[in-house]
C-alpha cells in the first residue's frame, strides 16, 4: 500500500492556463512561500534569505510569490506576486502547473505533496528515497525551509 496525497485536478481545470500564464510568463516556475503567518512565527524564515535565493536564481528559475493576504509576505523583487490572488483550489491548480515548491513548513508543502503533477513533471527525475522522500545533504543556512520536486521532498538537515 502506498500512501500519499489525493488531491485531484479535474481534465476542465487541467486544460485552463495557470494564473502565471494568464500574466503573459510562458516559461516554467516554481512558487515560493516567503512569509507566514503572524500567530506562529517559528516557521518562518528571514525574507531577506528568500530574495538571496530570488537573485541566485535570476534568469534560470522564475519564482512565484504566493501567500494569503492577511499574513506576513512583505514585497519581493524579481518574483511574479500572486499574493492575496489564488483562493484554494486556484492555488491547487498553480501547484499543479509549478516546477516545484520552496517553503517553510507550511499548507504549501503538504499540498505539493497531495496534488498531482502535470505530464511533464512525470518525466522529470525524482529525489527518490524511502518512500519517496530525500534527504538534502547541505542547505546552507536553511533550518525550516522545505523543497519540493512534486515527487519526492527535500527537507533541511535539523
């Protein structure tokens, strides 16, 4: 028995463009959670971290900033904001279409791991591990922050 997420995407919503793609950006991206909530700090991770990674990875990973808008997501630059744009099953439909997910640990990172992935992520290679999960070797100073390939998940070495 294999136990995973099963959350689906209907063939009508699968066929509709992502709200990155309704924007005029046709290439690949990956979202980032670069925020949280007030109530509960301890997840968080230092904005200012997210915008190295932003600017690391300028002009070979577009990031999509998401986030609810009533919660800490304080402007980014060089990311595609969708914050306070994406009701729940929109932000379904968007992690269908991303390359991936980098968050802390959060709703973004137990949902990229239920929804299914597009054909073309099918075809990616997977971190692969026990049960599909790996273990990354080194995040520099990562501590809470989580990835996502859609088929396996990395998490930060504690």
């Amino acid at each position: 028995m294999e136990f995973k997420g099963d959350i689906h995407i209907s063939y009508f919503e699968k066929s509709w463009l992502s709200q990155v793609k309704e924007a005029g950006f046709q290439e690949n991206f990956w979202i980032m959670m670069a925020g949280g909530k007030y109530d509960f700090t301890v997840k968080g991770w230092n904005p200012a971290l997210f915008q190295k990674v932003f600017n690391h990875f300028r002009r070979r990973i577009q990031f999509v900033q998401c986030g609810e808008k009533g919660h800490f997501h304080p402007p980014l630059k060089n990311v595609i904001n969708l914050v306070g744009n994406t009701d729940t099953r929109q932000f379904d439909r968007l992690i269908y279409h991303a390359d991936g997910v980098v968050c802390p640990v959060t709703f973004a990172m137990h949902l990229s791991a239920a929804v299914e992935t597009t054909p073309r992520q099918a075809q990616k290679p997977r971190l692969r591990g026990d049960r599909g999960r790996a273990r990354a070797r080194s995040m520099g100073s990562v501590s809470t922050s989580s990835v996502s390939d859609h088929g396996g998940r990395c998490e930060s070495p504690h």
